[in-house]
C-alpha cells in the first residue's frame, strides 16, 4: 500500500495491463508501455490536452537556427537573465561555457532539441531565478565528481519528447 495521499503506484492500479500512476485527483491515467528500443506514453487525454500535446509538437519541429533575429535575441535574453550587468562579448564567445555549454557557440548544442529548449531555459532563468542561480553554480547538495554542463542539461531536458 502506498502511504502518498493521491499517488496509487503500479501494484495498486493498471491502465490496460500496464502501469499507471495517478496524481492528485484532477490528473489523468498516464501508462507506459515498453515498445521497443524506447518507452511511449499513452493516456487518456481531453479534447484540450490533445490540442496543446499538438501545438507543442509542433512548436519542437522549430529549429534553432543562429541566423534568425529573434533566436539571437533569445540567445542575448537568457545571458542577460543568467548574469545580470556582464555584457556578453559575442554571440559566439569562450563566455557561454561558464554557462555550461559545450564551446564558443550554444547554438551547437541544440541540435535536435530546437528552439524550445532555450525558451525553456529562458522561461527557467526568469521565472525561478533563485533556482536557476543555484544549479547553475551548483550550490547546496553534494558535488559529485563529474558533472553535466549545466546549459547542455537543460536542453536535453527539453528534447524529451513527449
């Protein structure tokens, strides 16, 4: 028996013979069903979700693409987000790797994950910035002796696809 109020684990429920795990009242049977080399999640979902599990597939398919105005901008905004009152020196610059990314350019490290991921990390830096702060110079919890570059983190998280 689980003891989380509003969580049912796999022994306690099934959605079709599969796993399903319920949380809170208000949140659909979500099932994963081992499919090859990869997991797919199928659920149950409303009209609505479908519609915003559609836009957001969609709005994936959107590269990152380095000569676009509005990505460069993007680029400018989350630096500016991540180290208020340092001007960054160039879009590609040894600057961004204090930031986690791979090399000079970030845009090297979207790759597949698009467009998205850095309005997520953005969308991060902004919103929950004490949080952002603290991951990226990795303060509180134990350090472990290898570490993922902070930016590249974030993008991978992104190119989940959902």
């Amino acid at each position: 028996m689980n003891n989380r109020p509003g969580l049912i684990n796999a022994d306690e429920a099934s959605c079709g013979g599969s796993p399903s795990w319920r949380i809170k009242k208000s949140l659909t049977c979500v099932c994963f069903n081992r499919k090859r080399a990869y997991e797919r999640i199928s659920s149950n979902l409303t009209p609505l979700q479908e519609e915003r599990l559609k836009r957001l597939r969609k709005r994936m398919k959107n590269y990152f693409d380095a000569s676009r105005p509005d990505h460069q901008d993007a680029l400018r905004a989350l630096w500016s987000a991540t180290y208020p009152g340092e001007k960054l020196q160039a879009l590609i610059s040894d600057q961004w790797k204090d930031m986690g990314w791979q090399g000079r350019d970030p845009s090297t490290d979207f790759r597949g994950a698009g467009f998205i991921s850095l309005e997520n990390l953005l969308f991060f830096a902004k919103t929950f910035s004490t949080s952002f702060q603290r991951l990226l110079k990795k303060q509180g919890g134990k350090r472990a002796a290898w570490e993922y570059p902070f930016a590249v983190a974030g993008v991978n998280i992104s190119e989940s696809r959902p």
